[in-house]
C-alpha cells in the first residue's frame, strides 16, 4: 500500500470543503434546470388559445420567449451569490493551510533537531544534519530539514534506487521480508568509487557534483504501519559533511536498530502535525468501498 503525498491536503477544514464543493457541483446544473423549467411554463402559458384575448398582448409578450430574460436575470444572479462565497472561502483555505502547513513542517524539523542528538550522541551540534524526503510522483523530495548549511543540496529528488534514500525507498516496496524493509541503507564515500556511485547507486553527474561534499549517508524507510513494514510513505536521512568521531557507529547494530525505532517514531511524529492521513478507521474503510461500488454502478 502507498500512501501519496499531498500534504497541503490533509491539513485545513474536510467538512467545510465538503460542504463548499457539493455548493460548486450542484448549483450552477440547478440553476440551468430552473430556468429551462421556468422558460417552457412561461411560454406554454403564453400560448394558450384565448390567452392574449383575456389578459391583453403585454401579458402574451411577458411570457412569451422573450419573459426568458426575466427568468435568466435572478437565476444567474443566485448563482453568483452561491458561487461568491466558495471562491473567497477557497481563498481562505488556501491561506490557512499554508500557514499550517509551514508550521507543521517547522514543527517536525525541531523533533529532527531533537533527534540528532539522540542518535548521536558523541557529535556535535551541526556536524549531522537530518531530513525526511517523500514521494512526488516518482521521485522522493527532502521536505523536511534540519542542517545549518541549508541551501546545499537543495531541491535534489532521488528516483527509486537512486542514492541512500532511493536505495531505502527500493529495499522497501520491493522486499518480501518486513524486517529487510526496514533496513537502513548505509553510504561512505571514502568507501566508494565514482563507478560505484554511478553502477550502485545511479547517480547522475549533477547529484555527484550537489552532493561532492557529503561524507556519509544513512536511510531508514517510514511506513504507515511500522510494525508490519506496510505503506511506505518517506525516509529518514541522516547525513554529515565531515567524518564521525566514532567511525563505527554507521556499522553498529545497535545504532542500525535504533535508526529503526527512530523512523517509526517519524510516522507518530508526521501523523501528529497532519503532513500523512491518519490511519482509517474500520467504519471508514467500509463507507469507502461503498461509495466506490456506487461509483462503479
């Protein structure tokens, strides 16, 4: 199962913009069909023998084809006073989810900052920088950072299997056995040769030249469901632009095993602020495969 990121989405008012979309789909459709019932009432009226004799021909011109522009004036008139307020409304959500947007990822970066420390613990502060990347399309984007050299690297996307976030996003679609799923995958450019950043990891000549001053590169998959390793929906990245004190420690099981505790926590941690859907619930699950029989018939 893959979860799609839009973000922006998931944050803001689902009952309002229910409400305010039903408005946009139905009123305009209603609209029509009460002008159309309105201008053959009116003009079948008009037609009647004997009708122009008894009320006078300003009564038969009235409601004749002509009444239609009678009949045109205030339905659209409504229409426009529907549709008014969805736009400003749409307008308003649109700002409000971008503020909320941007302080749900302000406030994720701060538990990556909290984090660091936590995963390594004999560094110091600035020497690791960390981000969470996640799917668009197909390709993962860091969307959440916390490095001091923050423009570096920005704006990279890894495609699946390209690089330590690619390598861990493959691993975890791809591998039947959840625990190799959850696996991190770990880089070290002192280890590795330019064919084997082009052969192994596909990288491409502008991720080699963005990327040159990175040392070192662990990525750990984030699930929806950690435990079963099911509906990947990002990677927790950790990386460093200059050698770790205790050079071990990327090969340590202990550290591998807490890489892992740390990137379920990821998944609480985005759940939290909104930036994924939370899980459905059964009752949801159900109304869905309702509506989308309905849908189907």
């Amino acid at each position: 199962m893959h979860y799609p990121l839009s973000m922006r989405e998931n944050i803001g008012g689902p009952s309002q913009g229910a409400r305010m979309a039903l408005l946009r789909k139905y009123t305009f459709p209603v609209v029509l069909a009460i002008f159309f019932v309105s201008y053959n009432l009116l003009n079948g009226v008009s037609r009647i023998e004997g009708f122009d004799y008894r009320f006078g021909s300003w009564a038969a011109f009235v409601l004749s084809w002509q009444s239609a522009y009678l009949v045109w004036l205030p339905a659209l008139t409504g229409y426009l006073l529907a549709a008014g307020p969805h736009y400003r409304w749409q307008r308003t959500l649109a700002a409000d989810k971008r503020r909320a947007y941007n302080e749900a990822v302000n406030e994720c970066s701060e538990w990556l900052r909290r984090v660091i420390p936590a995963l390594f613990p004999d560094e110091e502060l600035g020497r690791v920088r960390a981000n969470i990347s996640m799917p668009r399309e197909d390709e993962l984007e860091a969307v959440i950072r916390h490095d001091v050299d923050a423009q570096r690297g920005r704006g990279l996307r890894w495609k699946r299997g390209c690089g330590a976030s690619g390598a861990a996003w493959l691993d975890a679609v791809s591998t039947d056995e959840p625990a190799e799923r959850r696996k991190p995958i770990v880089f070290r450019r002192e280890a590795t040769t330019i064919a084997d950043m082009k052969r192994r990891w596909h990288l491409t000549r502008e991720q080699l030249e963005l990327t040159k001053h990175i040392i070192w590169v662990v990525s750990v998959p984030i699930f929806a469901e950690p435990k079963d390793a099911s509906g990947f929906i990002g990677v927790l990245s950790f990386d460093g632009l200059r050698r770790l004190r205790n050079e071990d420690l990327l090969e340590s099981q202990d550290f591998h095993e807490e890489a892992v505790t740390w990137a379920e926590a990821a998944t609480v941690q985005l759940r939290k602020v909104g930036l994924v859907p939370k899980k459905p619930r059964a009752p949801d699950l159900l109304w869905a495969r309702i509506r989308g029989l309905i849908q189907r018939h």
